[in-house]
C-alpha cells in the first residue's frame, strides 16, 4: 500500500563527492519509490532489478522497498514475497558487502556516509495489520501502544543504519489515511474513516519526536521528518483549489464494484485522470504527485545546498503508480 509519504516524494538530496556520482540514495519503503523522478533526480533501481551492478549502484543507490511492507515483521503477511524493514535492512548490508568488495573499506565507509537515506513506511503496518481484526495486533495492543511499538521498532532500525553509514536521511510522516478510496468504500457514509486518519497524526507527532531525539543522540546524523499531512488533508478537502474534480473515488475501477483493490486491463477507467486526486483505491495520480511535491520542495526547500544556494530543478511528472506496486 503506498499512501504515505511516498506518494508525495521530495527528498532533495545534496550532491556528493566521490565516483562521479552527483546524487546517491537508498530508498526503503513499502512500494517502489519515484523520490528522483519529482525533482529530476536519477531514480535508484529496485533492489531486484536483473541490471544492477555495482557500478549502477556507485552511481544512483538502490531502491529496497517493497509492496506490502512495513516496519513490523508481521505486516502484510497477506502479501507474498513483502520484505519488511528489517529485511531491506539486511539486502542493505549485503550491498555494503558487494561495494567493500569493488572498492574497498575505507572508500566504501565514505560512500555510504555521503549518501541519502529515505525512510517511507508506516501506512501498511496500520492499514493491513493494526486495523485488521486478522491480525494479532489489532486485539494485542491499543492505539497509543501499538504506536509506541512502532516507535521502538523504528529506532531500532534506525540506529541499525545509522551503524551501516547512514547519516543524511529523511523520514516520511503518512498522510491522511482514512480519506483513500478504500477506506472511503469501506466506511458506512462513503465519507473518510476518522481513525486511521488520526492513527496516521498519532504517528507523525511520535516520529517527529523520536527523529529528533535520534538525531542528537547519534554523532553526524542529519535526519528529517517529512510532513505534509495537512497540505494532503487540504488537496483532498479542497480539490477544486488545486484543478481536481474529484478527491473521493478512484479513476480506475472495476465498474460498480468498490473497492475494485487494485487496476487490472479489465478496469474501466475515468476519461481525464488529471481531475482525479487518485488513480485507483490507494495511489494518486501523476497530477497530485506533481502537485504535492511541488509545494513541498518550496515549502520545506529541500534541494538547498550547504552553500545555500538552491539546487532544485523543476519537477518532472511520470506516469501515475502501478497498481502492480501494491
């Protein structure tokens, strides 16, 4: 499920000296991630792309997300093949162990010190975990103490980054969960399901505190927390502020039936997606992620240099997210 921060995804990353690479980033999330295509940036290739080598991941990184993922283990048990964030973890030290072998320790330790870390998970571990009777979860703990274990799971892993050179990263907050086509469907009204959106501020407010706590406690760390929860809530509030029809329902959808879950070649689909919010239950559109990352890069002015002069390009939309990233 990929309605968190990675819809929208604008990590400006700083560019970084050594092998001739201007911009490196590792992605781990819960579907792939565009955090290059919004700003211009090279996209890292998935982690299981039959092309990566090591010279591809010197030059871009590597995207380790994975549909269905979360930061518990038990997340998405419903998916096959989902790597958690644990498991992104340890594909990461894997790459270390290929990069030590091509270029050695110390320039290795270098490499992945100067490189961007994303961090964008969290939407599944409540979306398909906490919020499904079928889970253990759901009965084991309350709100605030599931939101506590998710916490203290994501500090563990963090620091474990940290420890394998991660310095500069950010961590994407989610948005407005209850507000998705799916959970529009799902409710009696057809109106947003006011706890998953507040599960979501329970998260951000904690993350928030957590990251900056981390980041004083670890020497060198660099860590941000990507916020945007209010600006999303407005997009789907407001929509015809922002050139929208429509905030509520999917572009694709298989006919009457709701929720169609995922867009399939038998779907029928909108005749202009640009005035859609969503492209299909869970993902925006192309329109919304380029909107969204536009007013973030201004907003937070995440492309800026440490000589302080900006860096950021115009942003570049792609096409809308494949259902296939679920």
């Amino acid at each position: 499920m990929k309605y968190l921060l990675v819809f929208f995804i604008v990590l400006g990353l700083n560019a970084i000296n050594g092998y001739d690479c201007k911009i490196v980033q590792f992605i781990f999330g819960d579907s792939l991630s565009d955090v290059g295509d919004k700003i211009g940036l090279p996209r890292p290739l998935a982690f299981l792309d039959p092309s990566m080598n090591e010279d591809v991941i010197l030059a871009n990184g590597v995207n380790y997300a994975s549909g269905g993922g979360g930061i518990l283990n038990e997340t998405g048990g419903y998916f096959i093949q989902k790597f958690s964030l644990w498991k992104q973890i340890e594909l990461f030290q894997g790459t270390q162990d290929v990069i030590v072998a091509k270029i050695g320790k110390k320039e290795a330790d270098k490499f992945f010190q100067q490189a961007g870390y994303v961090v964008s998970l969290g939407s599944n571990d409540f979306i398909n975990n906490y919020l499904m009777p079928v889970y253990s979860d759901s009965w084991k703990y309350t709100d605030q103490t599931f939101v506590e274990y998710l916490m203290e799971t994501l500090e563990s892993q963090l620091r474990v980054l940290h420890s394998l050179g991660a310095r500069k990263l950010m961590v994407f907050g989610l948005g407005p969960m209850g507000c998705i086509p799916l959970q529009r469907a799902l409710s009696l009204d057809g109106k947003c399901q006011n706890k998953a959106s507040s599960l979501a501020v329970r998260f951000n407010k904690a993350a928030t505190t957590m990251l900056k706590d981390l980041e004083t406690k670890l020497p060198n760390a660099n860590y941000k927390f990507g916020e945007a929860y209010n600006l999303v809530n407005d997009v789907i509030t407001n929509p015809q502020k922002y050139g929208f029809d429509n905030s509520d329902s999917p572009c694709c959808s298989f006919y009457r039936i709701r929720p169609a879950l995922t867009c399939i070649p038998a779907s029928t689909l909108c005749k202009d997606r640009s005035k859609y919010v969503f492209w299909d239950e869970y993902h925006p559109t192309d329109k919304a992620n380029e909107l969204v990352a536009n007013i973030l890069i201004k907003r937070f002015d995440f492309m800026r240099g440490d000589d302080g002069t900006s860096e950021a390009p115009s942003p570049s939309p792609d096409l809308a997210p494949s259902p296939d990233d679920k």
